[in-house]
C-alpha cells in the first residue's frame, strides 16, 4: 500500500498543531483494512475506501453513551455502538469519520478522546479516513462530545429493510442509508454547524439548520469533484425525543442532487448548553460519504495560471464560520436576550439565515468544463480557504470589485473595530464563494440558473515568490491593501 505509506510519512507532518496531531492519532489505522488507499498524484492526500465487487455501502451515525464521564470510556462507547449497529444489519464494519466538538483547544483536554477513538478502532481493525476537530466553548459542558459516521459494506442479497426508491431505513432507533458505489472509491469527510444553532435556539427556527450542515460538508467534497450519496449527522440535543422538534431528526431526499441526508437524534444530557440554563439545545455534527470516478482521480481538480477568478454570492448569510465571535458581540451590544430588542430583530435575520448551498452548482460548473476549481468560505474565509489553496499551486491574484458585506456584518466588525485583515481571514464578506475559470461569461450565466450573482474579480497568475490574493480597495490596518500569502 504505497499511497499509505507515503501519507504517514509525508501529509501527517503537515497542517496546524490539533490538525497535524489528530492525523498523528487517525493515520496509523489507515493500515488496518485492505479497502483503505491513499492517492497522492496531485490529490494532497485523499483517503479513499475502494469497495469490494458486489457490495452495498451502508452508512449510519451516533454518539457515544452520554452518561460516560470518562473521556476513554465516553470515546470507546461511540465506536462499540458504531459496530453493534452495523452488525445489528449484518454488514461489515470498515470504516468511520468523526468530529470532535470540544469545549476548549487545550490538546491535553481533547487528545485523549483522539487516542481512544484511535485505540478503539485498531481493536476493531477499523479504518479513521477522516477526524474533524471543533471548540464550541461554552456550548459544550464536558471536555468534548463526539459524532461519528460508520461506513459498512453488505451482500447484495443481504435481508435488509430498505426501499431501493428512497434508499433508507430504521431499526432499534438507527437510521441506516443504502447505496450501490458501483465500483467507484468511496471519500469520507466531516464537520458541523458550529456555534450556530443559537441563533436557532433563541428564535425557535430550526429548519434551516440542515442547510448549514450540507453547505459545510458538500462544498467540501465538491472540491474534489465527488459525488455525495449520504450526508448523516448526529443532532445531539439536551431533551429527549418527544420533546425535540420534528425538524431536526429524520431521513430525506434531496430533490435536485438525489443524496440522503440522516439527521439521527441523540440525547446528551447535560453535556451541551444553549446561551443559558434551561433552554432547549442542539448540536449537529456529521460527515458525508461520497464517490470520486477514476478520471477524477486520475485527472484532480486545480486552478491554472491565465483563468479568471469569479466571486460568487447568494442571499447574505453569515455561513457557519466565525459565529463565535457574532454571538459574543450582539450579546455586549444588546445584553443577554439581545434577540428580543429592537436593534436583534433587525440583526437576527442575517445571523440566522441558512448557508447557501453550492454543491449543486458547483457540479454543473465542474461537469460541463466551466470551473477548474471551486472554493466556499467556511473556516478560514479568505485566508484559508482561497489564498491557501491558491498557493498551494504558486498562484497569485490581484482581486477587485469584490460583492459588499452585508451591513450588519460591517457593523458587527466595526462594533470592535475589527482589521480589515481579521475580518476578511474569518468572514465571508458578502463573498460566499469563488471558481477559477477559462470561460467566465458562461460560468456567470450558469450560476444565474442557480439564483447567484457571480462576477470576475480578478486574473490568476504564476509569478516568482507571490502567491495567494491581494484584495485591492480593502485596506488593512497598515493602509495597505489586505494580503493573505497562503503560505
């Protein structure tokens, strides 16, 4: 297994310290199923799961057992009720995802839920492709929760009780999704909705919380050009069933994409919190499963020198990223119960507004020629979800014209007198998105389909030691224009 060996001596060295440390911990069980490889000519690491000729994926999530204190203990409950389920349905256990919310970033706090997630795992000789970290602060009670997604392989002729039309089931109280990856690798990848849900919680709309969820895992894998089959998250809530309301729990079927997407409820408890006691409280965390071709593997997805870069928005929004810092502002410019002055109600539109959802777009753009990379501003913003990724090809662009922030995501920044720079390396501005493109008059008109505004803003360029975006007109606190190198 070459592609293996390769990313535990090359890729695990990379990325920050709870980045780098959680692939130190995950990496290692890459080797315990024959199924896992990871393709490295030009995929930067893509952990994939080839399917065995045959078999259905199935695919379920949860929790661990809320009543483990113990941070061992806690992490091994999650991957043990993981396995029973999966046999529960005879299918073989291969391989599961995770996110870790926790409630701070001391690595001495979180890294023992990693180490027993990992221990867990070699037990069962599972693979871990996928191991997202979170700090959602005071939301969290407990050191960290954990969501987690199995990915199973079943015969064909197993005596399951799905429907092939909808392509999900329940039983004992597990949603289970079903597909056939016709040969295709399998891709895994994770995140949540963050500190969002109390914007949620404090107007009692919850629907749109399952956009936020889909826009934080699907513009991830579209990135890869892969094809989502399931999204599954665990929606942890501190009430019981009954008393949870219908919007978060469920099975559907996206009518445009055709994906699943499982909203499995789990009760934990005290372990989470909402703004203060008594309130009802959630959390969603989950992972998608997806299929990547074999031309795509062998032909990634990269920006070229030459194209043209096209900023993409849709209704403002504040997306799932920085939400932290939202949250914090309102309640010391309105106090704790900002959500039912005057000035909140004029606020809590925006806050609240679900992300958009570029995964259907972002596939058309990719399937018909029309974008050779696609980028959504979610944790990291300019910073690191542009200007990183466009260093990673030597890449450089002078950006102008960009869409304007919406006027409530100025004032929140300027209520601290937040850096351009800051600002702009955490929040969407006003510019959701973004696609490197050789045909940007066609690109636009696509994205008009779509209900998008897009507009070219900039050229991309290979030049000697400059790399990353230069945002001409938005000035830092130096009264220079703000520069993010990427590197």
């Amino acid at each position: 297994m070459k592609g293996v060996d390769w990313y535990l001596n090359t890729v695990v060295k990379g990325g920050d310290e709870m980045s780098a440390l959680l692939e130190e911990r995950f990496a290692p069980t890459l080797r315990n199923s024959l199924y896992a490889e990871v393709i490295h000519e030009g995929m930067n690491g893509t952990k994939i799961i080839l399917p065995p000729h045959g078999k259905l994926a199935v695919v379920h999530s949860c929790g661990g057992d809320h009543t483990k204190t113990d941070a061992r203990e806690y992490a091994h409950s999650v991957v043990d009720r993981l396995v029973r389920a999966a046999e529960e349905i005879g299918a073989e256990p291969i391989a599961f995802a995770n996110v870790i919310d926790a409630s701070t970033s001391d690595k001495d706090a979180v890294l023992p839920y990693a180490d027993a997630l990992a221990e867990r795992a070699n037990h069962y000789k599972l693979v871990v492709p996928n191991g997202e970290f979170a700090v959602l602060g005071n939301r969290v009670t407990v050191s960290a929760n954990i969501s987690a997604t199995m990915l199973s392989f079943v015969s064909r002729e197993a005596n399951l009780p799905w429907d092939s039309v909808t392509g999900f089931f329940k039983k004992n109280d597990v949603l289970y999704a079903v597909f056939d990856p016709e040969g295709k690798a399998l891709y895994m990848n994770s995140d949540g909705n963050g500190t969002k849900p109390e914007f949620a919680e404090r107007n009692g709309e919850y629907y749109d919380s399952r956009y936020d969820s889909l826009a934080m895992k699907l513009d991830d894998l579209i990135k890869l050009g892969a094809s989502a089959h399931v999204v599954s998250d665990v929606v942890e809530t501190n009430r019981e069933l009954e008393r949870v309301p219908a919007a978060l729990y469920g099975a559907y079927i996206n009518d445009e994409s055709r994906f699943i997407h499982i909203l499995q409820p789990e009760f934990v408890g005290n372990r989470i919190r909402s703004y203060k006691e008594g309130i009802f409280a959630f959390n969603m965390s989950g992972s998608a499963v997806s299929t990547i071709d074999e031309q795509r593997l062998q032909n990634p997805l990269k920006p070229r020198a030459g194209e043209y870069l096209i900023a993409i928005s849709g209704k403002p929004n504040p997306r799932s990223n920085g939400i932290t810092d939202k949250r914090a502002i309102m309640q010391e410019l309105f106090g704790l119960e900002w959500h039912t002055t005057p000035e909140g109600r004029m606020f809590m539109p925006f806050l609240s507004a679900p992300s958009t959802v570029f995964y259907g777009a972002f596939s058309k753009l990719i399937n018909n020629g029309l974008a050779s990379s696609i980028y959504h501003m979610s944790g990291g913003a300019f910073k690191g979800k542009l200007a990183k990724p466009l260093a990673n090809h030597g890449l450089y662009a002078e950006i102008h014209g960009l869409f304007p922030a919406d006027w409530r995501e100025l004032a929140l920044a300027g209520a601290r007198l937040t850096p351009a720079e800051i600002a702009y390396a955490k929040w969407p501005m006003g510019n959701e998105g973004f696609a490197a493109t050789s045909r940007p008059d066609d690109a636009i008109a696509l994205l008009r389909e779509h209900g998008l505004q897009g507009r070219i803003v900039g050229q991309l360029q290979a030049l000697n030691g400059m790399t990353g975006i230069r945002l001409m007109g938005i000035k830092s606190s130096s009264n220079e224009p703000v520069y993010y190198s990427g590197r």
